[in-house]
C-alpha cells in the first residue's frame, strides 16, 4: 500500500453559536440561537460535544497515526456588553472526556486533559497518551478597534497540546468549550469552526495492535 492509499484526514464540524442575555444578567436568557451548543449550569459556560467514528477503520482491524492537528474557524467571535474575553478549549480524546463542569474547572486552574492538574481539581480521567490533540485560545476584546459596538475579539494566546498518539479505538470523543472570563456581557457569538487531523490508516503487527486495542478498552472503561 502507497502512502497515497495509507493517507487520511479526519475532520469534525462545530456548528456557530450564538446567546443573549438582555442587561447583562448573569445567565443567558435568549437562547434560541445555541445550534447543537449546551449551556453548563450555574455558568455562562458553553460547550460543544461531538464524536469521530473509527468504526469502519476498526472493523479492518486499522490504527490511525494522527500527524497533526489544526484548527480553522469563521470569521470572528464577538462580546456585546461589559465582557472581560473568553478561553476557547479544543479537544480531542480517544476515550471519553470529562463532564463539561469539570473540564472547565480544569482549564481554570491552569491544566486540562493530559496535564498534572491541582490538589483537589476533578479526577482526571485522561493522560498524555489519550488526549490526542488541544488547543486553547485567550481572546480578549480589540482594543485596536475603536469604537468596537460589535465586541470584536482578536486571539492574545494560542496554546497546542496533545500526544498525536496512534489509536485503534471506533471513536474519537470531540470538546469544544466557550468559557467567558466574565458573567456581565449581553452577548456572545462563536463562529463556525471545524478540527482536522491528517494522518494515516496502517495495520500494525497482530501483537502491537491487540496490545493498543485492548489498552483502549481499559482506559475507556476506566472513565
């Protein structure tokens, strides 16, 4: 089999949201506008939830050797109202993830799937192998922009994380999570976005790849 054959780019598309709280209230209040997008209770937290089926791959007995990640994304994402930015996290894992709740409080605390988190933060249920890939995003408002009525915001950091390691799992668990840094804004729009991960599709040896079957299955069961 050429590399031509062996080639693959997975892909996943995030729909564009958008939410209103009229006078600032510390809850979003118009909400007809989430498009497959969950609010975290209690929060202004929003967080997008989706998967990459293997399933086909993995009937013929198939591992996938992710070589990168990359995000692309719509034009903007704007805050209307007394906002201070948001964090925008990406991830990608081959097991399941943790509650939304608990992934946000994780990046909270300055870590998230893959790292050492704080005493005390949820109970991490990934590792550097299973988190595949992340980013996360520090948007704040355009100070270049004046006046900004829109609340246009421009990217200040731009972090990438991520093992790229082989799996031989059906699916792949995706996570993007919105998190305002503020809870007084009056409103939030979040641009389409899409993750790639070009790689290749290989069969492995028959001991080598019933070994990372069956750690998969373990680390899955294990969430």
């Amino acid at each position: 089999m050429d590399d031509s054959e062996r080639n693959r780019t997975l892909r996943i598309e995030i729909p564009p949201c958008f939410v209103s709280s009229p006078g600032g209230t510390e809850d979003w209040t118009a909400l007809n506008s989430l498009n497959g997008w969950s609010v975290i209770p209690a929060t202004k937290y929003l967080v997008w939830e989706g998967t990459i089926d293997l399933s086909g791959y993995a009937r013929d007995y198939k591992t996938f050797y992710p070589a990168g990640g990359v995000i692309q994304q719509g034009a903007y994402t704007a805050e209307k109202g007394i906002g201070g930015g948001v964090i925008v996290y990406y991830c990608v894992s081959s097991v399941p993830l943790p509650s939304p709740y608990d992934l946000s409080i994780q990046i909270g605390v300055l870590a998230g799937p893959g790292f050492i988190n704080f005493h005390g933060a949820p109970v991490e249920s990934q590792n550097w192998t299973t988190t595949l890939f992340a980013e996360s995003q520090m948007l704040v408002p355009n100070a270049n922009i004046q006046p900004n009525p829109e609340g246009i915001q421009q990217i200040l950091e731009t972090h990438q994380s991520g093992s790229l390691s082989p799996t031989a799992g059906q699916v792949l668990y995706v996570t993007k999570l919105v998190l305002p840094l503020t809870r007084t804004q009056d409103t939030l729009a979040i641009p389409a976005s899409r993750i790639i991960l070009p790689g290749t599709m290989d069969q492995e040896p028959e001991l080598e790849y019933m070994m990372r079957l069956a750690r998969s299955v373990e680390l899955a069961n294990q969430v």
